[in-house]
C-alpha cells in the first residue's frame, strides 16, 4: 500500500510545482504547501530509488542478443555501472543504434536540423527480437514516434521532457515497450518501440530469436534506437535491475562474452532466427 502511493510521487511533485507557480501573495497557505508537497515528494522519488539499487555481487545472465545486424553500443554497463540509473530497474540497461554501415559524421549535427524524422534513420522499423523463451506479460504500443532530439537545442529539450516525463507512469520513459517474463524471476524489458508493430500480445509465449515488435523513438528518446534491460520483476518501478552478458564480434573480428562498452559496433554471434 504505501509502496503504490510512493510510485505517485510524480503527483505531489507537479501539485507542489503549480501551487508555487500560481501563488501570488507571496509567503503564505498556498506556498507553503507547495513546498511541503514538493520536499515530500521528493522524498518519496529518493526512497523508491533507493530500494532499487540492485544487490552486489550478482552473476551476469547470458541472455542472446535482440536485434540483428551491427548496431552500437550507447550507455552501457561495459562502460560503467549503473548505466543509466537505479531508478526504474535501469542499473545494467543499454541502449543501441543501428549502423549496418560505417558512415560519416554530418556537419553540424549539434545545430542544425534541430529535429529528423524518425524514418531517416536505419534503426527505425528495425526488428527487436526475444533474447530467449517466455511469456509477455506487459506491452503498449500507441504512443507516437516523435522527431529525434539529437541537435544541441533537441538535447536541451530532452533534458527538460526527460524530467517531466518522470513524474508519470513508466510509459511516459519506457514509450512503446514490451516486458516479457524469462522465467526464475527475469524479466526483460524493450523500450521506444515503433507504434503499431507489436507482433505479440500478453499471454503469448515467445522463443528465442521471435520478433517482438520493431525499433521505434517513442518515449523518452533523442534518436530511434532500442532500450533493452533485464530486471528482477515485470513493474520497472518496484524492481532492480539485472546483469547480463551477451556472445558477439566486434568490428575488429575479436569474439566475446560479455557487454560491448560505450561506442563499440558489434553483431550477435548467435544464430537467432526471425519470425516475420
């Protein structure tokens, strides 16, 4: 019970934020309560996140890799740990993009176009495949694919979308997602999914190397790419995140066990076949 109202904490945040914001006689009733809201909940967010901060000393679980191709490694825990935050089971998350080819560079791409279409990149409408057998057991898919947020002002406005995003429910972060339940209390998480290309539904049973959905930029994202975690439950929120390690080549031919570091291409090295 008190878990559930602690997830709100987003509520008191935005309440105690407006209050503030439309109070007009200075020091009194209605400033002090935003306030009041305001440290309380934040004090709710920091609790939450604190349980969240995942054991020590857990093994890495060899999970396949989903997704196909060469793509790159962004914020992962090969780099450092956490990845991303404890916050939302995120402590082992990586993020990929999709770069079938080396490719240059653009001119000025921290300034201008402040926003692409999400179709102008490769990993959009690219396939997300199950990193082994289970069940969905949650999944949302009609949140828009928004332009990327890649340009000096987009990341600036990331940041602040970012914050205000938290405050929500999971979706508001995750976009389009699937969570899907790999048995002995793993659960795997995909995030920013394309709308509309979910091919699975709760309660389906998947096999390793199936297709779930496609890589979109939904949620909480600068450019299309795909999220993936695993975590110690279905509700991001409550749970901890969870090491993995994955079989794949990086571009220099090199075999290994493990999770690519931040800015490294590489390509499975599992036969994973795709059901389309």
């Amino acid at each position: 019970m008190l878990t559930a109202l602690w997830k709100r904490h987003g509520l008191f945040i935005a309440v105690g934020a407006l209050c503030i914001l439309v109070n007009s006689q200075g020091l009194g009733p209605l400033w002090y309560t935003g306030v009041i809201l305001l440290v309380l909940g934040g004090v709710m967010r920091w609790g939450l996140w604190r349980n969240q901060r995942p054991p020590q000393g857990q093994t890495p679980i060899p999970v396949g890799v989903p997704v196909t191709g060469r793509w790159r490694a962004v914020n992962g825990p090969g780099t450092k740990v956490p990845s991303h935050t404890h916050s939302h089971a995120q402590t082992y998350a990586i993020d990929l993009t999709y770069h079938p080819a080396a490719e240059p560079t653009p001119a000025f791409r921290w300034l201008w176009p402040l926003g692409r279409r999400p179709r102008l990149y490769p990993a959009f409408g690219s396939p997300v495949l199950a990193p082994g057998e289970g069940v969905v057991v949650a999944s949302a898919d009609r949140q828009r694919d928004h332009l990327s947020r890649t340009s000096l002002p987009g990341f600036l406005y990331l940041y602040l979308e970012g914050f205000v995003r938290s405050l929500g429910w999971p979706r508001h972060l995750w976009g389009n997602y699937v969570i899907l339940d790999l048995g002995e209390g793993v659960y795997a998480g995909f995030a920013h999914l394309k709308r509309g290309s979910l091919r699975v539904a709760v309660g389906d049973r998947v096999t390793a190397g199936q297709q779930l959905a496609e890589c979109g930029n939904s949620g909480n994202s600068s450019e299309p790419h795909l999220h993936f975690q695993l975590m110690s439950g279905p509700d991001s929120e409550t749970a901890y995140g969870l090491p993995f390690e994955w079989r794949y080549r990086d571009d220099d031919g090199t075999e290994h066990n493990g999770v690519p570091k931040d800015a490294v291409h590489f390509t499975s090295l599992e036969s994973q076949s795709q059901s389309h």
